[in-house]
C-alpha cells in the first residue's frame, strides 16, 4: 500500500500545484512547468520508481505540453523545438563528467588498486582504534576525486574491509557495537561526507550544481578553484573528523595489534602489485594533472575523463563490455540528462526571474553579508528535508541563485560558490541525506538515536568551521584566484 501512496503523491501534488490559481506576474504555461517540475521533485524525494525514470518521465511532459525551451511562457513549443530542448541535458559536458567518473571507479575495482589502497593503509596505521579512523579518512581522501559516488567508495572499498575488523573483538551491530564496530561505521560515514566536499568531483551532486549556477548567469569555478576555495576548512576537518568521533563517540577498545595482523595476511593474499595497477596509478596521476590544471595545459575536465576511460580500455583495466555493462553509470547519465533539462527549462519559462523578484523585496533590507550567511545556513539545514543530493540542487539551487542575485550588494557568484561547497558535509545530518548514508545506518552498529545525534553534532561542527574559516578565506584570500 505503502509503495502504490509513494507513486500517487508526485502526480497528486503536481495536480495541486496546477489547480491552484496562476499567481500574478506568472503565465499559464510557466505554472504548468512549475506543477511537473514539482511532481519531479517529490518524485525524486520519495522515489517509488528509478530517479533516472522520474526525469525522464518530468521532461516528457513538458515536452508534451510544449513548455520548457526559451519563450515556451508566452507561446507553447513546437513538438521539434520541445523535443530538441529535451535532449539537451545528454550533450551537456558537466553530465558526460559524471558518466565518465564513474566509468573510472570500475578501473579502481577491476584492478584491485582501491583495496589495496585501504588493505595498507590499515596495516601502516591499524595498531591504535584511532589509527583506524585516519586509516579509513585516508582511503577515501584518496579515493575520492576519481570516484564520484560516495556511495560506490563506501559500499565497493571501505564497507568489506572495515566491517570485516569487529568481529575479531567481538563486535557485532546487535551485541557489543560499541566496542569498536559503531566507531569505525560512523568515521567511514563522517569522512566520506568530507572528502565528498573537498574534491569537485568527489560526490555526483557537485558538478552537477555548477552546471545549474553556469545555466543561471554566475560565474562558476574549475576543479582546482574549488579545491583551493575549501583548503583550510579541508584541512581541518579531515583532521578533526576521526579525532572529535574518538572523543563523542568513544569506542571501549583502544588499541590491537589484532588489526595490524589482519592486515597483513590481508596484503599477503594481494600480492606483488599488478600490472593493471600500475596502468591505473600511471593513468591516474595524469588525469589529477590536467584537471588542477585544466586551465593551463587548455584540456576540458570531462575531456580529461573521457580521455581516461579510452586509456583504460586501451592498457585493459576495464574491457569494452566493462564499459557496456556499468548500470550505475548509464542510470546517471540518464538522471543527470534530465534533470539538468529540467533546472534549466525554470529559467527558461521564467520562473527563476518571479521568484527573485519576490524574495528580493523580502531580503534587502538586511545587509549584503547577513543576507549572504542567512542564504548559506537555510540551502545547508534544509537539506534535512532531501534524501539526495541531485534532488536538493535540482529544486533548489537555481531558486537561491536567482534570490542572491536580486539583493543589492551580493556577489551572486560568490554567494553561489559559498552554498554549494558544503554540500558534502551535509549528507552527514541524516541517515538518507547522501548516497553512502544508507549503507553505514544499514549496518546497525550505530544505533537510530544515536545516528541522529551524531549527524546533528557534527552537521553543525562542520558548518561553523565553514563559517568561521572558510568564509573568511575564500572572501578576503582566496577569491582572486578562484574566479
């Protein structure tokens, strides 16, 4: 019953939404695409089928209403004119980034170079419970700007090596979790949501967000302008992350050379490292090469990427038909094609340009940078109300967007860069706020209670040290460089 109210609710509240009377200052046809992007939305929250079905199924209808491409508010779309803006999403290069990140995380499966990454770093650092902590941040830091899907890093690498340790001290999620068990399952879950926002292409929803602040007229930075936007808060919260869950979430044992042990049987079985290893080191560090330097060397992020899966196949890391079968990257580019479609048909329709006139007049009577940290902390808590990342951008961003822009004295752009760049850390509130979250709550070793006081504790740690340092920094150092 529960799954037939999941499917009726999208279409209900679309319905809501159109029969409500048209607000002044809003035509026709841009409450109609208001009404199915509504319905694509609460869709993508509830998901009672495939998210990737849900934009496609979002971007039909209005190409069946003729509403979505520029000028469609006044005058419906042709049907050529409709389908064509449709399928705009599947040219855009910000998606074939994302498609082609993941295509990588499959090299780092196939050739074994992730968990021997993992395996080693256990051992170099396993001898103390807080070692293992930093082992795990570690692991995913390094993982992180070649796999794109939090998701993927934690249930393909960490999740079998780090629930493989409690067990030899006897602990298990429904007896003695605390001994060791629920220490290592929510570090795994609070580093990935860092190391999610320190690399732009550390989690899916990044790109995807300047993509939408591209589409909405801000200026957006490259890979290594992120990087260098989030340094110091980076710095500092990989630090802080295993050492404040040591302290407000102490595990009973502290130390093993059990651990160290396993770990070295584990790296015995490995072996000497392999041939596709080394192709993928080699390929790689050339690739983190041109992206901090896409700028530089005059080569496109996603050309890079592209470039990547060419030379995989080439030094065989991954096969053709490794290529052909990867579902989680084709589902992607499906989800990412039509929702990028969809975010920018709210521009086109103009939508965005009603919105900003209302919540202007509402917001210019405080000062630029009060408005600016207000905008800040309401896109990151509200995502307690999000069980995706992608869904949070696509309803919202180029809302908040379009509301920056009309408050006198905002930098637009900068106001943008400073909301998106957190969205990592803000999966950390919930145990559904991000793609890796789910795997980590499943396992039971953190308790219910225990998940939402810790996402709480740290979901606000991490936004006051945003806040408090890398506010400062990206406005009065770094801004220079990364614009």
């Amino acid at each position: 019953m529960k799954s037939y109210i999941k499917l009726l609710m999208p279409v209900i509240l679309g319905i809501i939404v159109f029969i409500i009377p048209t607000p002044e200052g809003v035509s026709l046809n841009t409450w109609i695409y208001f009404s199915i992007f509504v319905g694509v939305i609460v869709g993508l929250i509830l998901e009672p089928i495939p998210a990737a079905l849900i934009g496609l199924i979002g971007v039909i209808l209005a190409v069946l209403f003729g509403v979505g491409p520029n000028g469609s508010e006044v005058k419906s779309a042709s049907a050529s004119a409709a389908i064509n803006w449709a399928l705009t999403g599947f040219s855009n290069v910000t998606v074939w980034l994302i498609f082609a990140a993941f295509m990588i995380g499959i090299g780092y499966q196939n050739s074994g170079l992730g968990k021997r990454i993992a395996i080693n770093l256990v051992k170099k650092l396993g001898r103390s419970t807080i070692g293992l902590g930093y082992a795990i941040s570690i692991t995913d830091g390094i993982l992180a700007p070649f796999i794109p899907s939090n998701a993927a890093r934690s249930g393909g690498t960490l999740y079998p090596i780090i629930t493989s340790i409690p067990a030899m001290f006897g602990s298990y999620p429904e007896k003695d979790s605390r001994k060791i068990g629920a220490y290592l399952a929510w570090c795994a879950l609070a580093a990935t949501c860092v190391s999610s926002s320190i690399f732009l292409t550390g989690q899916a929803p990044n790109p995807l967000a300047l993509q939408v602040a591209a589409e909405s007229g801000v200026a957006v930075v490259d890979w290594g302008g992120w990087f260098i936007a989030l340094l110091p808060v980076s710095i500092i919260l990989f630090i802080a992350t295993p050492l404040l869950a040591y302290f407000i979430y102490p595990p009973e044992i502290k130390g093993s050379t059990e651990v160290v042990k396993w770990a070295a049987e584990e790296a015995k079985k490995l072996g000497k490292i392999t041939q596709k290893e080394i192709f993928m080191i080699s390929i790689s560090i050339c690739a983190l090469i041109l992206w901090i330097g896409s700028t530089t060397f005059g080569v496109n992020a996603t050309t890079t990427a592209i470039m990547v899966i060419i030379a995989m196949i080439a030094c065989k890391v991954i096969s053709w038909n490794d290529f052909l079968s990867n579902k989680p990257a084709w589902n992607v580019l499906v989800w990412f094609g039509t929702l990028v479609t969809m975010a920018g048909g709210l521009r086109n329709v103009k939508f965005l340009d009603w919105v900003a006139n209302i919540a202007g007049g509402y917001l210019s009577d405080f000062s630029p940078m009060v408005a600016m940290i207000g905008l800040v902390l309401i896109f990151y808590f509200i995502h307690y109300f999000f069980a995706s990342g992608t869904a949070h951008v696509t309803a919202l961003l180029g809302v908040f967007i379009v509301t920056a822009s009309s408050i006198p004295g905002v930098d637009a752009s900068l106001v943008t860069l400073l909301m998106i760049l957190p969205m990592g850390f803000m999966g950390v509130l919930t145990p559904y706020g991000t793609g890796h979250s789910p795997v980590w709550f499943a396992s039971g070793y953190v308790k219910t209670a225990d998940f939402w006081r810790l996402g709480c504790i740290f979901g606000i740690f991490y936004i006051l040290v945003y806040l408090l340092v890398g506010i400062p920094w990206i406005t009065n150092f770094a801004y220079d460089w990364i614009f």
